[in-house]
C-alpha cells in the first residue's frame, strides 16, 4: 500500500519515469504526473522502442533528468559547475513554505547498483551475469560477476576500510574519493571522469565473448574449473579498474589543483621550454555564472575609478 501523495511521485514515480522516457517516446506526457501535479496514473510497464542492451540499462542508471522539464543543472543551486547533485535534506524550508530538492535515479547516496543480464540459454554458473559497482551509479563502474561466482575480490571484501576508515585499496573509497572531487567541478571533471568509466566498461563488453567461448570450453571438462576460471577473471576486472580510478583521481588532481586546469598535449601535461609545467589556464566561471553574481550583489564587487 503506497498512497499517491506529491513525495510519492516527485521523488519516486519521476525515476520511473525517466526510465520510461528514455526509450519509449509516448512518455512525455505523463510529465506532470512525475512532477506531483497530476495523479492521472502513467503505465505500470512501456514496451521500449528499440530492442535495449545491458549497457544501455547501465547508462539509464546513470540519469539525472538531463534534457527534461526535471533537469536541474542550470538553476543557481547548481552553483557554477552545472551540477546535477544538491546535498541532503530532500526539503527545505523557506519563509514557512516548503520546497524540495530532485532525486534523480543517480545520486551521491548511492551505495551500489547492479545490472543483471540473464540468458537461459547458458550455463546457470556463466548465463547469469550481475554487472556491479559500487558508490554512485552515475561515476561508477559496472564489473561482470557471474553466478558462479565463489571469491569476493579483496578491493570489495568486508574489512578493507569501512564507512569510518579510508583504504587505498577499497573499491567503494577509491570510487568515492573520486567521486567526491567531481561533485565540485562536475562539468569539467564529469567529463574526464566519462572517457575512463567508458574505456573500462567497453573493455569488459569487447572481451565478454570470447572470454564466454574459452568458459564454456572449459565447463565441458571441468565445471569446478569454468568457474574458478571466471572469478579469477572478474576479479582480476576489480583489481585492474579500481587501479585505472585511482590514478584517475591523481591526474584530476594534478589537473584541477587550487581552481587552475593545466594543459595538456598529447595525453600528456604540458611543459615549457624550461621543463617547468606550462602556466595553467584560469578559466573562472562562465558568463551565466558571473551574471548571477551581479544580479545578487550590485555594486558590491564592482571595480571603481579612483579618484585622486
């Protein structure tokens, strides 16, 4: 029993929603009723215009309300960077009225999120896939652990950090660490954060048959065998991607260090003549940004003549 009041719809039946809206194009209609401003009921179930794969389902997990009526990277709570994240309460006050905040179906609460891909027509141990990640769906990576799965990987065992202890070597802290610098240049750091999360992820499904090919090979002789094949493999995924998002989280580091963003070229940051690293780029805040400012302050920060 869950009656239909305006929490109910904008912070719940709106990820649906948005679900929905993504691959079936009959959905924007049904707009007010994620918004709270209509009870008139969208479809329990949509038939998806195109046939959907597993990695479009992971990128679904990844939305923000981007291009809808819900899309709240450009109001002033976005601050200057477009983010598609307001911290928590999901409400506030003002004035004795109360407004709220977005829940898109990514946020920064997110503690882990999985797709799961089942295909009947394989091996129970290689059929059933769960692509897993840790941390916010949007800056996660999603790794292929199948149902014969029988080792958790140390960077997501129980003991290596907690909500209280910090490891360098712990999926969740490595992914939130991350996570935690783009949240405040999220229109630029977004950004460098994409090209790693895609590599990886494109990684995983290139290989994905042929690595099923040599499995299935393998579980014609040897079940036990096909199955420590493919958690040393899943595993040995965790390792090597949790490694590649460390280093991620040192180069925008280095990159965004104090406000600057240093050039680069050719993959590289750029030096000068000297070998010194070539003088940064300050590119401040964008126009819209800076208007906002002025709208709210006047004169405060005008530059002045000075009269002698």
């Amino acid at each position: 029993y869950a009656p239909i009041d305006f929490g109910a719809l904008r912070f719940c039946e709106a990820r649906v929603w948005s679900f929905f809206n993504k691959v079936n194009s009959e959905m924007g209609k049904y707009v007010s009723y994620a918004q709270g401003k209509s009870t008139d009921p969208m479809p329990l179930y949509i038939k998806p215009d195109r046939k959907l794969s597993a990695h479009d389902i992971q990128e679904m997990m990844r939305d923000h309300y981007e291009g809808t009526e819900l899309d709240w990277r450009f109001d002033v709570g976005a601050g200057p960077f477009n983010s598609p994240y307001r911290w928590s309460p999901l409400t506030f006050e003002v004035d004795s009225v109360e407004y709220c905040n977005e829940r898109p179906i990514a946020t920064q609460q997110t503690g882990f999120s999985f797709v799961a891909q089942m295909r009947s027509w394989l091996p129970d141990p290689v059929g059933g896939i769960l692509w897993f990640g840790v941390d916010d769906a949007a800056q996660t990576v999603y790794y292929p652990f199948y149902c014969g799965h029988t080792e958790v990987p140390h960077e997501m065992a129980p003991g290596n950090g907690d909500l209280l202890n910090f490891s360098w070597t712990s999926a969740f802290w490595i992914h939130n660490w991350v996570s935690n610098m783009v949240y405040s240049r999220y229109s630029d750091m977004s950004l460098d954060m994409k090209k790693v999360q895609s590599r990886l992820e494109e990684q995983f499904m290139t290989a994905q048959p042929a690595v099923e090919q040599q499995v299935l090979a393998l579980y014609e002789k040897s079940q036990p065998e096909a199955v420590h094949f493919l958690t040393r493999y899943t595993n040995s995924l965790v390792n090597e991607g949790v490694a590649e998002w460390k280093k991620l989280g040192e180069y925008l580091m280095v990159k965004y260090i104090d406000g600057v963003i240093k050039k680069e070229e050719n993959g590289q940051f750029k030096r000068n003549e000297y070998g010194r690293p070539a003088f940064p780029s300050r590119p401040g805040y964008s126009n819209e940004y800076y208007r906002k400012i002025v709208e709210q302050t006047g004169d405060k920060y005008k530059v002045q003549p000075i009269e002698n």
